[in-house]
C-alpha cells in the first residue's frame, strides 16, 4: 500500500483468498484492504495514537438517511454525550480532494451537526470546525486533541 502523509502504525494485515485484509479495531474484524480502508485506518489509529480519542467513541460506515436515501459516514467520532463530534470523509490516495468532497461531508453534518469535518486522502488532510452561526466552516491546521 502508498505511504500516507500521516504517522506509520502497526496494523494486522494478512492474505486471504489472493486479497489482502486488514484488521480493524473499531469494528473488531477483518475488512478489505481496499485503498480507501488504508486510509480510513490511519486516520483511526491517527484519532486514538495522536488526538487521544477512546476507541469506545469512534463509529464506523454509521448509516444516516438523506433525502430517502441511505447514506454512510467513514468515521464518526461521538462526544461523551453521544452527540456527533467530528465527522471524518476518506478517499483513496489517488482520489483528489475537491469541492464535491466538502459538499458530500456538509449535506451529512445537516444532519449530524458535529462541531469538526475532516476530508481525507491520506496525503493531504483539511480539518474545519463549524460555525453554526454563520453557516460556514472554518480552515483548521488540525483537529483537536481530545480533552
């Protein structure tokens, strides 16, 4: 797999049936290691490792409805409250981030209505905190550590 812009980790990959899988700690299985899964596994180990957020608040792929249809987030970290708190997009690396990826987020935090977006490929990370207010995000460096 492409290195990532983003610390290594030691993760449990093994082949199964000429397919690589890896084991994720959220969802306690194997799953696919399909480019975009690399990513969204970093970005786990990233929130846990660096940003200190308990694994016991990390949702994976939880469904939402928009307009009728059936939608998923890719990480969805929960405040101790089980309110929606930050809402993570991963793409694959060769994906580039565009503005469909900030509207494809957005449309889901309408209604989530988390605090923080994060739009991920691995290679470049954008970070926003929403004001609510003014109805806009606005451009972090990074995501806060969880207190």
């Amino acid at each position: 797999m492409q290195q990532l812009n983003l610390p290594t980790y030691k993760f449990r990959i093994k082949s199964t049936k000429n397919k690589y899988v890896i084991f994720d700690i959220i969802r306690k299985k194997y799953v696919s290691l399909t480019p975009e899964e690399w990513v969204r596994q970093h970005i786990i180990h990233y929130l846990i490792e660096e940003k200190n957020y308990p694994l016991s608040l990390i949702g994976i792929e939880k469904k939402l409805t928009i307009n009728k249809l059936t939608k998923r987030t890719d990480i969805l970290v929960f405040n101790t409250e089980g309110l929606p708190h930050i809402i993570v997009e991963c793409k694959a690396p060769s994906i580039n981030i565009n503005q469909n990826a900030f509207d494809q987020i957005a449309r889901y935090n309408l209604k989530l209505n988390a605090n923080y977006l994060i739009v991920t490929n691995g290679i470049n990370h954008y970070y926003c905190k929403m004001d609510f207010e003014k109805e806009e995000y606005v451009f972090l460096k990074n995501i806060p550590n969880y207190i």
